[in-house]
C-alpha cells in the first residue's frame, strides 16, 4: 500500500494566479489614480486661468472707474460747469433726435398682449445718457402687464423692463381697464438696416 504524504511546512498556493489578480487590480487603482491626479491638476490650471482673466478684467473696470471719476471731477469743477452743461445738453438732444415715436409704437405693437393698450409714455435720459422710457399702460387684469413686460425682456429693444406702480381703476378709464401700470425700461433704438430683420424675425416667432 503507497501513502502520499506532503512533507512542506506551507500548505501550497498558486502564486501566479495571486500575482495576476491582486497585480491587475492594483494596476486599475493606480490608472484611476493617476486619472484623477491628471484632472485636478487641469482644473487647477483653468481655474488659474480664469482667476487671472477676471482679475484683469476687475483691473479694467476700476481704471475705467478711475477715469470716470477724474473726468467728472474735472467737469464739476466751477469754471468748466459751462462746458459739463453744454455737453450734457448736445447729447440729450443727439439722443432725442435718434429717438422715433413711430418705431417706439411699431415695437410695442408686436409685442402689445391683448386687452392691454398704451394710456401714456414719457422719454427721458437716465444718469448714464441711456434713452429710459416710462409707460403707463391699463388692462383688464395684472397678468396681461406681466405678460407685456416678458416680451419686453425677449425684445431686442427693450432692456430691464419692470413694473414700477399700479393702480386699481374703478370709475375712470375705459370700460374694462380694471388695472393701470407703470413701467419703466431702457430703449434701444433700431438702426435704419436692422429694422426690416427685425420685423420679419418678429413676425415668425408670431
């Protein structure tokens, strides 16, 4: 009778096929690592980047403020309020005269809601020389000013549209006007080319 019997003190191991499994997946761990190392050190170089982009353009704006202030410092002085009027007055008038009351109408009209119309509308520069328009408008309910003043903000005319007062109507007004509104907005004239394209553009979205 023939007994096998194992003389080694360690039981045996397949030491290659611990190799390739526990080898493969620290080899994953590290590819993943180095992945991740790869990416935030990207991030960090972008975020660099752009770190530096908008401390630039933060230095450009307080230069530009800078300039502003001295330049209006030096127009404030007494002997140059003349010529800070004057200046003031040329550019109210060259703003006035590019304003036009029929595009103004023609604009509102493509994007007037219904039951809705136009009571009043004063223009004005605000402290900045930009052509303000102040609208007084009535309708039969609330929605319909808000539904105007998101066309507004659609609009290629109209910048910061907001409703500033309103005002129940009971016994004056047209019938139906159960609301008055005011609203205020910046008012961008359309140039002589770009007023064709930008009727045929608003008659598609209609």
């Amino acid at each position: 009778m023939r007994l096998d019997i194992n003389l080694a003190s360690q039981p045996y191991e397949d030491a290659r096929q611990f190799w390739i499994r526990w080898g493969s997946a620290v080899a994953l761990i590290a590819i993943l690592t180095l992945a991740l190392i790869a990416e935030t050190a990207l991030s960090w170089v972008y975020a660099h980047k752009d770190q530096k982009t908008i401390a630039s353009y933060r230095a450009l704006i307080a230069e530009r403020d800078r300039e502003r202030s001295s330049a209006e410092a030096v127009l404030n002085k007494p002997e140059n309020r003349t010529t800070r009027d004057r200046s003031h007055f040329l550019n109210e008038l060259i703003e006035r005269k590019a304003f036009s009351w029929t595009q103004v109408f023609q604009d509102l009209e493509r994007i007037m809601p219904a039951r809705l119309h136009v009571v009043s509308m004063h223009p004005e520069l605000d402290e900045e020389n930009q052509l303000q328009i102040k609208l007084t408008v009535a309708g039969e309910s609330r929605d319909r000013a808000l539904e105007l003043v998101r066309h507004m903000e659609e609009s290629a005319r109209f910048r910061q549209p907001r409703i500033t007062a309103e005002n129940q109507q009971t016994q004056r007004g047209i019938a139906g006007d159960n609301v008055e509104f005011n609203i205020s907005a910046l008012y961008v004239p359309a140039a002589p080319d770009s007023a064709p394209e930008t009727r045929t553009t608003a008659e598609n979205r209609r």
